[in-house]
C-alpha cells in the first residue's frame, strides 16, 4: 500500500509528542488544530495554480504573441516533467533505505539502537509520503501545461515543431512592450541593452522582408507600432497615413 493511501493512518500527531519536543500546553494546542493542521497539509499549494501559469508566467508583456506562450509552456512543462523524473528516482532510492532500516531493526539487539532505527524508520516514511504528494503535484501542473498548450495551438502563426521559427516576431514584439512599460526607468546598462535588442530584431525583421507581416499582426494598433518601429527602420507609408 503507498504511502499516501495509508495517510490517514500516519499520525504525525503522536510523533511529534512521542518526541517531548513539546510542553503539554503546547501539545494541546495542536491536538485543538489537528483536524485544521491535516487539511492544510492536504491543500497545501506546492506549485503554480492555473491562474498565476496564465497570468504570471504567460503575461502579455514578456510572451506577447500564441506562439511565444506556447513554447514557454513546452519549457515550463519539460522542467516539470525532468523534475518528476529526477523525483522518481529519488522515491526508489528512498523506498531501498527504508528497507534497509527495517532489516536492520529487525536484526539489532540493542535497545537504544532499535529506538533510533525506528526513528529513522519513521522519517523515512514520512519522506516518502511527502514525494508522493510533490509528485502528485507535478501530474496536475504537467497536465495543465497540457491543456494550455491545446488552447493554443489553434492560434499559432509559426510552427510547433521549430521554436527558432515564432522567435524573432515574438521577441521584437515583447522588446517594443518592455520598452514602452519601463521607458527611461532602468539603469543605463539595462536601458542600453534592451534598446539594442529591440535595435536589433527591428532590423532583422526589415532584413527578411517581414516589416508588414510583422505590423499586420496589431491590427488596429499598427499605425502606433509602426510610428514606433519608423525610429529604427523604414515602414510602409500605408501605416503612417492611417
């Protein structure tokens, strides 16, 4: 039986009194919240909710555009999964330690070691218990990053195959709105380095022939982007006279 199968049955309770770390007033103020103490332990957050994934992290300013907020989502959600990967691991390997200290209870002979054995015994299932409920964790945010990848897919502009290919659209589009947020703001190396990367993806977009492709994409707000970009690049004169 898992661990967390069996959590109604871990009373972590009676471990911290067995412990006589407490005084008994102390005691009997967490017998009073224990019912509360289980349940927060229970909902705890451990990860990102849904809303600080979509506002937060997939905020407009830094991932402007569909595709930029899908491969944010592809990046975010293979962290997640190398991490439950990495935790897999380490749940086996802790599984083998807790077998290792239930043998050795069973061989020793000495009382004070079987007391420490049985301590460490118990810490041991309280760490598996723990990185079953990290892990159950990282299934729900995999999953929503899932769902979100879907939601976007249908208003992708590039490829979802090559992340290189949304790239130089979303970036110039993401410099042009943390200029316009943090204007003079920054320090001089941080306003001097974001100038020349907006600068620079401006002039990439002009290189490749893009210049319309990119404006078209604001829709009513182009005329604004394009008397913005007209600092670095020429645009076509259709966008200036609207």
């Amino acid at each position: 039986m898992s661990n967390l199968k069996r959590k109604e049955d871990f009373n972590s309770l009676e471990l911290i009194k067995q412990s006589g770390i407490l005084t008994k007033e102390d005691v009997n103020s967490l017998e009073i919240m224990a019912e509360e103490l289980r349940d927060t332990f229970l909902k705890v957050q451990m990860f990102r909710t849904p809303t600080e994934m979509r506002v937060s992290v997939l905020n407009d300013i830094k991932h402007p555009t569909p595709d930029s907020k899908y491969w944010q989502s592809v990046r975010e959600q293979n962290v997640m999964y190398t991490e439950t990967i990495n935790l897999s691991y380490e749940y086996r390997k802790k599984q083998i330690e807790l077998k290792k200290l239930q043998r050795s209870l069973e061989a020793e002979t000495d009382d004070l070691e079987q007391e420490l054995k049985q301590i460490e015994i118990e810490q041991a299932e309280w760490s598996l218990l723990n990185m079953e409920k990290t892990a159950k964790a990282r299934i729900n945010e995999l999953n929503e990053w899932s769902s979100i990848k879907k939601e976007l897919e249908n208003d992708l502009n590039f490829s979802k195959e090559d992340v290189n290919e949304h790239q130089l659209m979303s970036y110039a589009s993401r410099f042009i709105n943390q200029y316009q947020v943090k204007g003079n703001s920054g320090s001089p190396s941080e306003n001097q380095n974001l100038i020349g990367q907006l600068q620079s993806s401006i002039k990439e977009i002009e290189k490749r022939g893009l210049t319309e492709a990119f404006l078209e994409q604001y829709g009513d707000s182009a005329p604004e982007v394009a008397q913005f970009i007209g600092n670095y690049i020429e645009v076509p004169q259709k966008y200036i006279e609207k």
